[in-house]
C-alpha cells in the first residue's frame, strides 16, 4: 500500500471527505492530486499529516517496523 492509499485510508476511517481532509491541511484539492500523480509531497506536510492523524510518520508512509 503506497502513502496515498494510507492517506485515503486514514481519512475515509475518520468520516472525513477529502475536501476535509485538505481543508485541515490548508491546501487545495488539486495540490493533493498533483502529489499523488508525481508519487511526490514535500517531507514538511508529512510531520503536518502525522500529527493531523496522531500517527507516526512511518505508519503514514507504510514502513514496517522489525524487532
């Protein structure tokens, strides 16, 4: 699962639209459109997205954590 599809993921479980969504983040629609096009975001709205969900950066990004 790719950052975006967890990012979808985690704003359907909350009940939010995507609209929503960015509105919290302070940015457009189509600004998160380009990002998933481009697979790309800058890092800083990862720190902004994990505290928006409480969650860590690596669970955002899908990085599994190995004991």
């Amino acid at each position: 699962m790719d950052v975006f599809n967890n990012i979808r993921a985690e704003v359907s479980r909350r009940g939010w639209t995507l609209q929503e969504f960015c509105d919290k983040l302070k940015i457009s629609r189509s600004r998160f459109y380009r990002w998933e096009d481009t697979g790309d975001f800058p890092m800083s709205y990862l720190v902004k997205i994990s505290e928006l969900f409480n969650m860590s950066p690596d669970d955002i990004l899908g990085i599994s954590k190995t004991a």
